[in-house]
C-alpha cells in the first residue's frame, strides 16, 4: 500500500510526573516533549515543530504557554494555541492536528498539556506564590482552538450544583436505581470496579498511585478516604493533586521518512468524533445515560471501518465510576471483561487527573499498548463537563484505508429524547436521584436532588435540613414525595 506523503502519525509520546515539586507547568511540559521526541528516536523533530497546541491550564495562567515550550524545545513556531477548560480537548486536539497535517497545514504539531496543582495547593496553603514565568498583556494571547465547556445552567447555579463532585453522584445513584441495586450492593459494585482500574495503574510507570486497592478500601469510608458525595469516597473522585505532564507529537509520513523515525514508532489516527449532550443536566433525556457518547462511539468505529469486537484496547474517560458505567453502556463494553480492561493508565484516580490534560495521558498510553500489539486497534474516549461533551478517537499501527476520517456527529444526537427542565419550580415531585454532601469533619452538609413532577418535568433542588440530610443518607428514597419551594428548597413530609 503506498502511504499518501500527508498522512497524519503520532511518532512520539512522553509523560512527566513531578513528585518532588516546584517545576512550573510549562517546564514539566518540556520535560515530556524531550521525552518524547526520545520516544520517537530523532533529536531533529522537537526542532521541527511549526506548531505547538496546549490542553488549558489551571495551576498557572499563561497567555501563550505553546510559544514558551517552543522557545524553550528550540523550535521555530508558526503557530501555536491554546484551549477553554474540558477532558475532551486533548482529542479534539489530535482530531484537529490530523486534519492539518494532512491538508498540509502543519507538518509537526506538539499536543500537550501540564498541571502542577500539588505543588500550587501546597504553597496557597503556606501563603506562598511559586516563582514562575509571567506573561504580562504585552504578550499576544494564542488562538483559543477549542472552547469551554458550559458548566453553569440557572437550574444548576440557583442551587449551588456547581462542582463534578455534586453532578456526577446523581448519575450515579440514576444508575443504581437502573440496576436494580440495594445502596450496600451498588457500593461494592463500583468499589470492584474502581478495585480493577486501581490493578491497572499498580502496573503503569506513570500512574500518580501505583497501588492495587481492594473493593472495601476503595467504598468504605475512613480517616484517610473521607466521604465526598454520597456514594463516592474520595478514592471514587478524580486526583487532581498531582504534577504531570504529558505530550504528543505528530507529524506527516513524509517528516518522519525524512527523519528516519522506525515504522515500528508509527502510530496512525484512524477517526475521530466529537458531540455533546444537553448542556443543562436537567435536560437530560436520562440521568443514567448518554445519547452523544453511544453516536460518537458507533461513528468513530464506523469511520475506522472496524466494529466493537475488532477493538483491542480500551480507554473510558473515568473522572468517576458513573462516567465509565454510562459510557460502557452506550458503547455495548462490558465492566468486567479481563480480557479488555476499560482504562490503559488507571484512571483519574489512580492513573492521575490533572484537570484538563488526562486523555493526552491516555492517547500517550494506548500508542504504546497498540505498538506492542502491531495491527491491534486501541479506542480511546473523552468527556467534558458533566457528561457534557465528548470526543473518540481510534488508533493503530497500520494506516487506515481511507484515511483521517473525522466527524461531528451533534446533528445526529439533536434528534435524541430531551427532557422538559424547570428552572424553578414549587410543589410537589418525586424524588429521582439524589447525593449528599460531606464536610472534612464527616458531618453531612447539604443534599441534592433531580425530581420529576407529575408531568414529567424535572427539576432540581437543594436542602440544608438535618432531618431530610438523616432521610436521605439512610434510606432509599426513590420515588418519594418531596415538597419543593420557589427558592429551591426541598422538604420530605415529616415522618
């Protein structure tokens, strides 16, 4: 098969992790492009890169943190960008680097992103503020490649659900309810399969925690492993206090011939899709599930030519376990399958989830598992906000017959079942989901709730009630009536 010049391959990949603290982000992010311009045996091609585009940052603010690695990878860059906050921009980035080497846009692109949140946490603590490189406003500020993610509808503001850790416990207990599971059930559920994530990363060099966990030390809480969010302990939510880095570099068949990059580093992006659910949870036409992931997914593996079975190795975005149920629902992939474990890195918990750049970690990761397995297929998914948006991508060591293939499938996932939202609401409804929140002392702090009125609206609601926080922890109150006032407060009738 002759390869079109212009195809697009991830030749190189290179993951830092910091455990010392105190390298600014965009160092961290040099230290994994060195790694894996060495990845891909060739010195020159850190030299090459005319286009350098980073996964948003939240430990420093830089204007231009692509033309700082530049500067500092001794490249001569003609372009660089930048992105919003969202765990689906490290795809979409590979997803768009494809698409412009292979129209000839770009020949070298660097894909990365850094997070030195550990270190950051711990001065703020000690009221100290690292020393790092500051771009004043005389810098130009790079393109903004990919947005945002819409984190903050008025239903969702009014109340104070605001946070991952306060959303995604309401999908999860939307599907205990799905399952047919008791609370005590449902929670060794996800503890063993957290357990399996965690057995993973005990084998992967660059996980932040390489420590196999049991399903109780995973679901029970103790001193060291405090409840979050109803049913979710904090080794069932993302780790974000880490420093790591990640970076992917890609360029053109033709750049790595020339340079004499081994056919054996060559990794080709077969497809790559992206969508997004409604942007208000309460929208959602369930709780449990997510029409954009099942189209998205089915696309990418149409478009790769390959079908679920043809796919070897898997990476679920798995910022909690209600975000890999849902996706290894809709994407017809067991939880339990030996033989295809749904995380190649861990996980955010274990793996590490430094904020925005995780699945630069995964796409790292799964290039190496498809190489050690030459011809095998490695699918790869990513999600923003609240189950929001969401980007696949599937990879290879062989070049795909027909090339990049990459598609928006949002006009498909319009069509999908809605929900009727109320932003305010004051009556009664029934209870449909719920979570309550903990403090650092163990004591119960507020409640959330996503209620259906007679009519099948839904709308959501808070409560600060000791007696309805008792109700909620102890008992499992789906399908209950809850009086809802204007304000958003909600109430069970007293027992």
């Amino acid at each position: 098969m002759t390869l079109d010049p212009r195809t697009p391959i991830l030749v190189g990949t290179g993951q830092a992790d910091e455990r010392g603290g105190g390298v600014e982000p965009v160092d961290l992010m040099v230290r994994a492009a060195r790694e894996a311009a060495a990845d891909a045996g060739s010195a020159r091609l850190l030299e090459l890169v005319d286009s350098v585009r980073v996964v948003g940052l939240l430990s420093w603010r830089y204007r231009d943190p692509g033309a700082l690695v530049g500067e500092r990878i001794g490249a001569t860059v003609r372009h660089t960008g930048y992105s919003g906050n969202g765990g689906s921009t490290p795809q979409v980035l590979v997803n768009g680097a494809a698409e412009d080497i292979a129209a000839g846009r770009a020949d070298v692109v660097l894909i990365g992103g850094a997070e030195s949140w550990r270190t950051r946490t711990k001065l703020r603590a000690q009221k100290q503020r690292p020393e790092w490189t500051v771009q004043d406003e005389s810098v130009p500020a790079a393109e903004i490649m990919v947005t945002d993610v819409p984190m903050a509808d008025e239903s969702e503001r009014r109340i104070g659900l605001d946070r991952p850790s306060y959303v995604y416990p309401l999908f999860e207990q939307a599907l205990r309810i799905s399952a047919g599971r008791s609370p005590e059930e449902h929670r060794e559920f996800i503890g063993g399969l957290w357990s399996r994530f965690s057995k993973i990363a005990a084998t992967n060099p660059n996980a932040w925690v390489q420590r196999e966990y049991t399903a109780a030390e995973i679901a029970t809480p103790s001193p060291e492993n405090r409840m979050i969010s109803t049913p979710y302990t904090k080794l069932l939510n993302s780790n974000n206090m880490v420093d790591q880095a990640a970076v992917l570099l890609m360029c053109s068949v033709e750049t790595a011939t020339r340079l004499g990059i081994t056919r054996e580093n060559w990794v080709f992006p077969q497809s790559g899709t992206e969508s997004h659910d409604t942007y208000a949870i309460a929208e959602r036409g369930a709780l449990d599930g997510s029409p954009a992931i099942r189209i998205a997914g089915a696309r990418a593996l149409e478009l790769a030519g390959i079908g679920l079975d043809d796919v070897a190795h898997v990476d679920i975005y798995s910022c909690f376990p209600s975000a890999v149920q849902v996706a290894a629902n809709e994407l017809g992939l067991a939880l339990d399958d030996p033989g295809r474990p749904l995380t190649v890195t861990g996980g955010l918990t274990f793996g590490g989830g430094p904020w925005n750049n995780y699945v630069s970690h995964s796409i790292a990761t799964m290039a190496r598992r498809v190489r050690e397995s030459p011809g095998s297929y490695g699918l790869v998914t990513a999600n923003s906000g609240y189950l929001t948006k969401h980007a696949m991508g599937v990879y290879r060591t062989e070049p795909p017959a027909g090339g990049f293939r990459r598609l928006d499938v949002q006009a498909e996932v319009v069509g999908q079942p809605t929900t009727a939202a109320l932003v305010s609401y004051a009556g009664t409804a029934s209870a449909e989901s719920w979570t309550v929140v903990y403090g650092r002392d163990g004591s119960p702090e507020r409640g959330f709730l996503a209620a259906r009125t007679a009519a099948g609206e839904r709308t959501l609601a808070a409560t600060t009630d000791a007696e309805d926080l008792a109700r909620l922890t102890e008992v499992d109150v789906a399908g209950q009536r809850v009086s809802i006032a204007e304000n958003g407060q909600f109430h069970f009738a007293r027992r």
